[in-house]
C-alpha cells in the first residue's frame, strides 16, 4: 500500500488527541523497538506497539484505529518501564481506546462489551460479581450459552454464587469520575 | 672471520606458539661465522636489548642477527641497541619471523621452523658482507607551506606560526575561507558560521609570521624533508594588489554578469571582476579573464575606467616562485558529489531539486537571496521540503562506499533552520541511518525531530516527478512498511564529499598515496592519522577522509604540532641506504637518470683517469631515498644500493642454491 504525507498528515488532528489524551509526544518516539521486545502479547498483535506508534507519527489514522493492537494491550506496562525515551506506550494505547470508544469505532466488539460490564459490576457491588459479569457478557457477545457446563460444574462444588456479594457500592466514586469527566474541557474539545 | 650473533625473539607466544624457538637456535649455530646463538622471551624489552649488548661486549660481536618481527617495527630499536654497544648500526640484519612466518604459518609448525631456520641463515649470509654505513646530516628550511587556505588550513598556518616559525598559505581561490565560509550555521550550536571564521581569516592576514598567496597554485615540488623546493604558479590577478584599495566600485560597475557565482554554488550570478564575498581576505578582487569582455573583444575597460586606485592592469601574467620549505601541510578541503549521476533524482534537470549548499547560500542573509529559500522555478517559498540523505555516499554502484560524516548533520541543521524560518513549513528527511556521532549531535537530532516536528522516513526515495506546480517525491519508510508518497515544494539532496578534483595531481607532486576513494593516504590510520609516507609532508582536513569542523581543526592543530616538533631540530638525519655509482664502470646511459622516481640522478662530466674525461651518472645523496630502481636498472653494474648491494643479495641467493 501507498500511503500520501504531508503537513496535513503529519498533523493530524488524531495524532493530536491522542498527544493531548495521553499527554504524551508522538514524535519523541526513534523506533527503537523496546517496547515490541519485551510486549507479552505482541505474538497475537496484529501491527507491534512500536509500529503504532510509528503509524500515528505519519497519520495513519485509518490503520490505527483498525488495528486490534490498543485492545489486546493488557496495560502491563512493560513498554512504559522501557522506554529510552520516556514515552508511556500503555497510556497511549489507553489513549487510543477512549478514541475508538468515543467515536464507536472499535474494531473489536467483545472487548468493550467486557470493560462495560466489568465496570458496572464493580460500580455497584463494589467488586466483581462473577455470575453476573460472565453471564452478561456471554449475552450481549452473543453466546449465551458458552459457559454453561463448567458453570453448572462449578456452582455444584460451590464455586460461584447466584447472589453477589456486595463490598459496598461506589455508585458515588463513579458518579464524581462522571463529573468531572464532563466538565473537563479536554474531553469536551476531544470527545 | 666474522663474528656473528643471533638472537631469537619469542615474542611472548607470537611467534614460540609455532616456530620452535630452540631449533632455530641450534641450527643457527652451526652457521659459519655465527660465534654465539640465543633466545629470550621479548627481545625488544629492556632486558632483552641489554643481553645482545652484553653479548657483543663479552663475545666481541661484529655483526649481529636478530630472528624477530618485521623491521619496519622495530629495525631502528635493535640498531640502536647494536650502537649502543659499540658496533656500527648497519651491522645488523633482521630475519623476519613473525609476519613472514609464525603468523602466516600456524597451521603447520614443523614447516614454519624450517622456513624460520632458512630466514635466519639467509641473514645471516647477508650480514656476513655488511659494511659499516656513515648517517648523514642535513640542513633544515625553518619555514612551512600550507596549501590550502580552508579552516583547515588556516588552523594549521596560525597554529605553525604562533610556535615561532614562517609559513606560507597558498590558496587557490581569490580568498581564504574554504567551505566554512559559504556555511550559514554550524552544527550542533547554531553558531554563525562567518562569525567564527572571520576572526580567524583576519588573524592570517594580520598575522607576521604567515605570507598569504591566494589565486595560486603549487606547481612543482621536488627536495625531500627539511628541504622542499617548490614552484608555485601565482595565476594573473589583473589588479594590481599595492595599489587596490578593495572599494568594490569595479565590481559594482563591471557590465559582464553572466557567470554563475562559484561561493554561490551557482544559484546566482557573479561579475567578470569580482571578490568571492563580502568578508574576503585578501579583500582585492580578480578579473576572471574568461568571462571579462574586454579579454574576449578588446573593448570595455570599465572597471579602469572607474578604479580610483589605478589599480587595474591588464597587462598582468601568471608568475612563478620558487620558494623553500622545511614541511609541508596538505589541506585542500573536499568537493561536493555531483547528483546529476542519479536518474531518480532527475539527473540535475528538475530546477526545484537542489543541493545542500545551494540551500545553505540561500538561507544565509549574506547570501544572494539576503536568506529568503526561494524555489529556482518560481521564486516561491516552499512549504513541503523533502530532504534526502546519503547522495553520493554508502553507494557501492556508483563507486562511493564511505560514508561522508557530516550529511546527517548538515541535513538536520537545514531542517531546523527552514522551520526556523518559515513557521508553516514542514520538512521530511529520507535516511538510511542516522550517524549522529560527535559531541551533542545525537541531541540535536532528536531535538530537531520532537521540537521542529521534522519527520525522519527511514528508507530511499525512488523517484521524482515534476508536477504542474509541485514534485511528487515517490519512497518507502521501512519503519512502518508502507511506501510513501508527498508532495513537496522542494527537495533538497545531502550531496556527499569527495577529494577535489586536482588531489590527485597534487599527490603525484608530493608523492604521498591516495586511496581507492581519492583521499589521501596518511601513515597510520591510528597511530599516524597526520604524517604521510612522505616524511615532511603532513595532512589536515577533508582532504584525509570526510570530517567535520571540530575534527577538522582539532587535525589542523595536531598537524601543526608536528611541523613544530620537524623544524624544531638542528639538523635531519638521512638514512646512509642510497645508490652509489660506480664511475669506472658506468657507460653514461642515462637509464637510471630516467628510471629515477625522485630526479635524483645528474648526469656530469668527470674526469675518469687523467685526460679521460665522461659524462657519468651521479646520486644526489639529499634527494635519493634507496628505492633501488636505478640499481636494478643499470646495464653496467655500476650502480649499487648501499645496505643491499649486489654481493650480499648474491650471498643470501647462494645460501638458497647450496641446500
């Protein structure tokens, strides 16, 4: 593939809200590779951390937020740690997510159908509620009934409860994060 | 009968690893003559040199072997140590038995000592018929010439006269000032290029010790260290250089302007009579008499008209002088890869397609566009400048495999100085590989990336076309594994170095060697960076091998440190290894006279016997440096090379035949 540069490009209003999200510099990056070294999930990546990096510096737009690189990262921050130059790798996949989850344009669907339902579980029971979380994933991922048999297994060794157990809610936590996400004019310019 | 001794050195495992040391001692034994044979572990320590001079003393040595390394290492230290004790120097052979054998033949150790023991026995053939040799002495020349009036250049005549001693500066050009001169900035501190030159062309002009030719050339050298003769051509000026008073008023006046500027790396025009710059030293113009219209129609005149020196004579011829030196510094400065030899490139067709200089005079506010980057197609600013490294170097195909050191640099510098002044601009850099390896260069370049926004593609541009208003820049960027495409107002090519084109013409003056590349050769590319195979002559700046300013003055300075410490001394020693004709035998042939690399054969009448007089070959035992082709060449066997004269070679053939 041929892609075209130019000003146009190498400012790109993407590249911008990532710099401005992550607060991070894009162009600090000298393609080192470190960050692609010592990734532990860079086997199953599609494009390897140090190639978004390099794509976003060209404004490869497009490619980037095709890439299901930002959604495999774990956040280990093995990159981060590494970097010669200081850049935080995680946080600019992070960066990258909250961009792709704003503008729904994620190219995987399971993953932020987990972080949804992964959050709400802990927004009001305080923690995860296994049953719960596994059950409403299955269901909106579309597979209702794909952990079922282990599950009957479990609940009859005891394992899993029906009910959850609740470490007190942080329905109020959440509600101030919500807050202040709206007021923030960072995320009202970007999102 | 000759008392011999042969010492083998094992030079720690060098060269005991595979020869097998005692052997060799054992058979060198048995040689006649040989009185006394032995080894020690390093012969050339100090121990080692004081068991052979105790040796000679106690045996009452006359002759000494020393079964070693090779004698370019260490000839002088073992003849030194003969001396010492009490022989003549000469009176030593080395059997070389380290390059010429351990190291070559490891792999088969019996061989290798039987080849050592025939080394040491052919040395000792040698020596049986060497005869005692007298050193020489010459005078010195305490004056140095530097040619080449760069920064190199000018580094090494201010350095060579503040140690006391004159130099004279001969430049080609109509001023000094090189390369740096028509550099904006430097890199990695951004100071101003003339800034810091200028002070230095003013001390050289101002300086008593040092004699400035500029518009000249080195014509002829012949002489050898201590004691160059050399011609130099002082080409005509046509201004008379007492009289000018350096007002410009001719320049101003002088209707022809059609040549391009050469300081302007021809993006604009100059005058027929002109001063390559503003801050020229000298600051007296030339007549170029090639575009002057009145040496092309005997009419016009003008700049004597105007001149209110009188200064202006047309009458004015190239000169020669013959002057004399004690040493010789080379620094004549680099060329500039010429890109037209690149197809995708556009073969030096595409106006908007420019070089590295060419920039650099545009956006220095000296230059002729007072620092505005214009477009030579339209005068347009550009926005979109492609830079592309590595032209004319790390290119096998087009026989420039070295790298040329500064592009790196100078390209990232550039970038800056566009961003710097156009705001709006943005510039992509094509590399192969950054080598940013001086004192705050890798600093710089990424300073020039994450502070300027100057995008680094790592990959080759495959092609340029010219659009209607633009040129699409066709290349990869191998970091992402895309091919690119921009479109760019300008493109500029790092254009690598080269020697100048008359290096070569002036190494076969000097005789010192160049390499495969053009640069010339110094003597040790570690321990001998300056000096050349040709003592005397020493070298500074690009002229060695591509380099930037720090490196260049740093080797300006070690160079002139040298010429200091050469014409410090009272006198030179002269190997005593030269031809001697015989005149008996000579028959006045004039083969040697011809064959001699370094004219150092006269041919003169002499008076043979009484009232037979014949013109006969004679060694100018100053200039003769011992190749030994006059030697090999005469018919009569009149003429011998001292230290290797036919019997000793004929002793060591015989040694050969009689095994």
């Amino acid at each position: 593939m041929r892609i075209v540069l130019g000003k146009e490009q190498i400012e790109s209003a993407f590249k911008k809200k990532v710099e401005i999200l992550s607060n991070q510099r894009i162009l600090s990056c000298y393609q080192c590779g470190k960050c692609s070294a010592g990734c532990p999930i860079g086997y199953e990546m599609d494009y390897l951390p140090n190639k978004i990096i390099r794509m976003l510096q060209l404004g490869m737009t497009d490619d980037v937020m095709k890439s299901k690189t930002p959604w495999l990262c774990a956040s280990c921050q093995t990159c981060t740690t590494r970097c010669p130059r200081e850049i935080d790798v995680a946080r600019v996949m992070d960066a990258i997510r909250i961009i792709a989850q704003v503008e729904n344009r994620s190219p995987v669907k399971e993953i932020p159908i987990f972080n949804q339902i992964f959050l709400k579980s802990v927004e009001f029971t305080g923690r995860v509620f296994e049953v719960g979380v596994i059950g409403a994933y299955n269901f909106f991922s579309l597979n209702p009934f794909k952990d079922i048999p282990l599950g009957i297994k479990m609940f009859l060794k005891g394992k899993l409860s029906l009910m959850p157990h609740s470490a007190g809610n942080l329905r109020g936590l959440f509600k101030r994060v919500r807050e202040k996400e709206k007021r923030s004019a960072v995320s009202d310019q970007l999102l | 009968m000759a008392r011999i001794g042969v010492f083998i050195c094992h030079c720690g495992s060098n060269i005991a690893g595979v020869v097998s040391v005692e052997k060799v001692v054992e058979a060198a034994q048995t040689l006649p003559g040989v009185r006394v044979s032995m080894d020690y572990k390093y012969m050339c320590s100090d121990p080692g040199q004081n068991l052979i001079i105790n040796t000679i003393k106690e045996q009452g040595l006359d002759r000494v072997v020393v079964g070693s390394c090779s004698p370019r290492m260490h000839e002088n230290t073992f003849r030194a140590s003969v001396e010492r004790a009490g022989l003549n120097p000469y009176m030593l052979e080395i059997a070389n038995i380290r390059e010429h054998v351990s190291w070559v033949h490891s792999d088969n150790k019996d061989a290798a000592t039987d080849k050592a023991i025939k080394l040491v026995e052919l040395a000792v053939a040698k020596v049986r018929r060497n005869e005692p040799l007298q050193k020489m002495y010459a005078a010195i020349e305490k004056r140095a010439l530097v040619i080449g009036g760069g920064i190199a250049g000018i580094q090494a005549a201010l350095d060579i006269a503040a140690n006391g001693y004159k130099v004279m500066l001969v430049e080609k050009e109509p001023s000094i000032g090189g390369r740096m001169s028509q550099l904006d900035k430097t890199f990695p501190t951004m100071d101003c290029s003339a800034c810091i030159l200028t002070p230095k062309m003013v001390a050289v002009a101002q300086n008593k010790n040092i004699t400035l030719q500029t518009y000249a050339e080195v014509a002829e050298v012949h002489g050898y260290v201590g004691n160059f003769e050399v011609k130099i051509k002082k080409k005509a000026r046509f201004v008379n250089m007492a009289k000018c008073i350096g007002c410009g008023v001719c320049t101003e006046k002088c209707p022809s302007k059609k040549t391009l500027s050469e300081f302007n790396a021809n993006i604009a025009a100059r005058k027929a009579i002109y001063t390559p710059f503003p801050q020229a030293v000298p600051n007296i113009p030339v007549i170029d008499k090639d575009s002057c219209l009145y040496f092309a129609t005997g009419k016009c005149k003008v700049c004597e008209k105007v001149c209110p020196a009188e200064a202006i004579d047309y009458t004015q011829e190239d000169e020669i002088i013959t002057e004399r030196f004690g040493a010789i510094v080379v620094a004549t400065g680099y060329d500039l890869y010429d890109h037209s030899r690149y197809g995708e490139y556009g073969y030096g067709e595409i106006p908007d397609v420019i070089t590295g200089l060419q920039l650099e005079r545009m956006i220095n506010s000296g230059g002729p566009t007072g620092g505005h980057v214009k477009r030579p197609s339209d005068g347009k600013e550009p926005e979109t400048v492609v830079f592309i490294q590595c032209v004319g170097s790390r290119d096998d195909a087009k026989g420039k495999p070295y790298c040329s050191r500064v592009c790196c640099m100078y390209t990232a510098k550039q970038a800056l100085l566009l961003k710097e002044h156009y705001p709006n601009s943005q510039a992509f850099v094509f590399y192969m590989d950054i080598r940013a390896a001086g004192k705050g260069y890798e600093e710089f370049v990424q300073r020039v990336q994450t502070e300027y926004g100057v995008v680094y593609l790592r990959g080759r541009v495959s092609r340029i076309y010219e659009k209607k208003d633009h040129l699409l820049v066709k290349g990869v960027d191998t970091l992402s594994g895309q091919q690119v495409e921009i479109k760019a107002d300008m493109v500029v090519l790092a254009t690598g170095l080269e020697p100048k084109k008359e290096a070569q013409n002036l190494a076969q003056l000097l005789h010192i060697g160049y390499d495969q590349n053009g640069f010339y050769t110094e003597l040790h590319p570690k321990l001998a960076p300056v000096e050349t195979q040709i003592a005397g002559v020493y070298l500074a700046g690009c002229c060695q091998s591509p380099k930037d300013i720090p490196d260049t003055v740093a080797q300006a300075s070690a160079t002139a440190a040298k010429v200091g410490a050469l014409l410090s001394q009272e006198s030179l020693e002269i190997e005593p290894m030269i031809s001697e004709v015989n005149p008996l035998l000579c028959s006045g042939c004039r083969m040697c006279y011809h064959a001699c690399p370094y004219s150092a054969i006269e041919m003169e009448d002499k008076e043979i016997r009484r009232g037979d007089v014949r013109c006969v070959a004679k060694v100018l035992t100053s200039v003769c440096k011992g190749c030994g082709v006059c030697a090999a060449g005469c018919y009569c066997k009149a003429i011998d090379l001292k230290g290797w004269t036919d019997r000793q070679l004929m002793e060591e053939i015989g040694v050969l035949r009689y095994r």
